[in-house]
C-alpha cells in the first residue's frame, strides 16, 4: 500500500534526495491520506542539519521562524511546506518545550519522539510506508495510543492530553487502555500549557465530531481547564451533556453551552484567550437564549438583535431543549426573507432626517425610530414611508 504525494511536495523531496540526503512525508498527511480523509498540510522530516536546508533550498522562498527548533518552511508553488531535521527525545522539564533540541541521522529516532502510532507514519517520495510503531494497525483498529510510554509522552508534552482527545474526537476513535489512564492521571499538567495553545486544541475538538461523548467521559480533563465546571451538580452536568450530544459540530455554539452552564462566561472565555469576535458572538447566543420563538413577529426580533448565522442559532436553542421546532424556526425565518420583512433600522422605510424634519432632536429621534420598527416587526404598521410619517405626527400632536 502506498499513498500518492503531490508535486509540489516531491519536487522538495527531490531536491533533498539529490543533495544525498533522507526525506520523507510524516505526521497528519500519511495519516490523513491512509484514512482517505483531504490532507491540509505536508510536513517532511529530514536527515539534512538545518543549515544544510538553508543552502539546498537557497533559490526558494523560505521562512525561517522555526530553524532553531529544526525547522524551515519552503514555499513550492506558492504552497508553504514544514520541513524538519530528524530529531531526538530530550528531557521536558517544562512539559511544554524540551530542554534542548537534539537531532538525528536515524529516521527511526526522529519517529520514536512523536506523540501517537497513527501520528507516526511516514512515506518516501514514491508513497511507500514506513511503520516503526504499528500506527496502521491502530489506524485499521480506530486507537490512539502513545508511542512508547504513555505517561513519558504526556510528561514531555502536556498539550498533548488534548491532542489525544481532539484526534479521538475527529476520527471517532477510541483511546487505547493505557493512553486514556495516564492522560487522566496526568490531567493537571495541562496547567503548565499556554491558554492560547490549549485554545487552538479546545477549539479543534469542540468542532469535532466526536466531542459531546469524549466530553462527559473525561469531564475531569475539562474541569483542569474549565475549573468552573467542578461547581455543577451532577443534574447540571447531565443537563450539559445531553445539550452537547444534541449540538452540531461548531465551537462557538458548544462554548455558548458550556459558559452558560458553568456561568461566569467573561471569566471562561477570557481564561481560554477566545478572540472578541468568538466572545461576541458567544455572548449575542446568550443574550438571545430565552427569547419566545412561536411568531413572525418573535423571529424578527431576534434577527434584529442576532448578530450571526440564524441557523446557528436555532441549533444552539434547539441543543438547549429538544422541544424546539427547528423547522418550524427555519421556516418562519424564510417567511421573513422571501417577504423582505423589515426587521432592522436600516431597512424602515424612514430615516432620521424624516423626523427632523418634523420637529423631532436629540435622543428623542433613536427612540422614535426604535418604537417604529417594533410596531413594523409587530406587523402594528406597514414599513411604508407615509404610514410611518403618520403614526408619528399623530403621536406628536
Ligand atoms: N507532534 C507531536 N507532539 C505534539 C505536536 C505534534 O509529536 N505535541 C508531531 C506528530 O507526529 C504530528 C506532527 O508533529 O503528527 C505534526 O503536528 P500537527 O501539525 O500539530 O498535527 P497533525 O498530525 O499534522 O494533524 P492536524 O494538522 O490535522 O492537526
């Protein structure tokens, strides 16, 4: 069996294998590629010492900021490539970076370092496979399992609890018997990780598949980073779990179900260091948690006030209660879109230069304009210019 590697990434390969040098496809890719799943990124690992890359690639546009950890990234065909120097275990002090960066001639070695079997398959410019640690058969059997000793790997790098648990979640695999124990046993190092790299796992996880049933069954991992979510009782952890298996694959919403259980939503998204547009828009979710949603009048409403996708949010109330007609929601939703209904200040038929020009100023004019549009969301007035108008000189007088 052998995986097909694309020009732009065996051209780079050629190049290495004729300085007489190794290389070879690693990590994600062979991975990907093996499960017939779209492969996003090539890295390839190399026996070439790093300054060696530098002058074999010197006619390329390279990108240096990984060099001292063995790595430098080659533009071919406009597309960035990670090429790495074999390197070998070191020790962790920090359980984040190791004490120094070692590198190797040994292919073998430079596998040996890596997190998971099925993460540490590599292929040669031809596609063909190199499998020192049996990742195909834990791919073949759905696992992920630490290479070598679990509680090592976990030791040397705590982030990857996560990662183990991300990739379950993405694949829908199951994690190995003694993966799983040492990851639960070393749970508390997550501490040692920086919030913006557990982010970007937490991140990937919660758009994964997989991830409302991994949740409840490691809910002690979570709780090392989510401390919040120790408070909750086991009804309210109940509650969240069946909200989290009725959720679809999107972290934003799943974020909004987690912070509303565990409360304290600005402390929660802060300490995970989430962008202001992802707080936004898990606070404008929360806002709108318990509107009503049975009328046209309802639906306009909360699209007046929502800021995103309407059918995230009808997801988002419906992973809330199962009771909620999300037919019904997307219906009415495009009742309101084919009708052009007015739902939004920039679409009422008058401005506030209209009531200027009927004696209205200052604050009085926003909220003259805000009272029209609920009267036009609740079908009280047409949004016509004239009946607009109108109304308000009938109220002014
Ligand atoms: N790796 C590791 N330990 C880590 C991070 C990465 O051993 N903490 C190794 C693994 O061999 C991994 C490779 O580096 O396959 C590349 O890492 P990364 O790009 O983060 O993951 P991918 O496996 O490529 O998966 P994806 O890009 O889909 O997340």
């Amino acid at each position: 069996m052998a995986i097909e590697i694309p020009s732009y990434v065996s051209d780079l390969m050629k190049t290495l294998l004729n300085s007489r040098h190794e290389c070879f496809v690693v990590g994600g890719a062979v991975r990907s590629a093996l499960l017939c799943a779209e492969v996003h990124d090539y890295d390839l690992t190399t026996d070439a010492l790093p300054d060696e890359m530098k002058e074999i690639f010197s006619s390329y546009r390279t990108i240096e900021t990984g060099i001292r950890h063995g790595t430098l990234t080659v533009l071919s065909e406009g597309k960035p490539v990670e090429i790495t120097t074999y390197r070998k275990d070191s020790t962790y002090s920090d359980h984040r970076h190791p004490d120094k960066v070692e590198f190797t001639s040994r292919l073998q070695e430079d596998c040996a370092r890596r997190d998971f079997t099925v993460n540490a398959l590599c292929a040669d410019i031809d596609g063909n496979l190199y499998d020192f640690f049996e990742g195909r058969k834990d791919l073949k059997q759905k696992l992920i399992r630490c290479i070598g000793s679990a509680d090592e790997r976990f030791d040397e790098d705590a982030l990857r609890i996560l990662r183990a648990l991300r990739f379950a979640a993405r694949l829908g695999f199951q994690i190995e018997k003694k993966t799983s124990d040492a990851l639960r046993r070393k749970k508390d190092l997550l501490l040692y990780i920086s919030a913006e790299r557990i982010r970007d796992e937490f991140t990937g996880f919660l758009n994964a598949s997989g991830c409302a049933e991994l949740f409840e069954e490691y809910a002690e991992v979570f709780e090392v980073i989510i401390p919040k979510l120790k408070q909750l009782n086991e009804e309210e952890k109940k509650q969240l779990f069946g909200q989290l298996k009725r959720s679809e694959n999107d972290h934003i919403l799943r974020l909004a179900l987690i912070v509303l259980a565990a409360g304290s939503q600005e402390e929660i998204m802060k300490s995970l260091k989430m962008t202001n547009h992802e707080m936004k828009d898990v606070s404008n979710l929360l806002s709108l948690s318990e509107r009503p949603l049975d009328t046209l009048s309802d639906i306009r409403r909360i699209k007046r006030d929502l800021k995103q996708d309407f059918k995230r949010y009808a997801l988002f109330r419906y992973a809330l209660n199962e009771k909620t007609d999300v037919g019904q929601m997307m219906n009415l939703n495009r009742m309101i879109i084919e009708n052009g209904d007015c739902y939004s200040l920039k679409d009422l038929a008058v401005r506030g230069n209209d009531l200027k020009e009927l004696g209205f100023c200052g604050k009085e004019i926003s909220e003259r304009l805000n009272q029209l549009l609920e009267d036009v969301i609740d079908s009280k007035l047409a949004n016509e210019k004239e009946v607009l108008l109108d109304s308000l000189r009938y109220t002014k007088q």
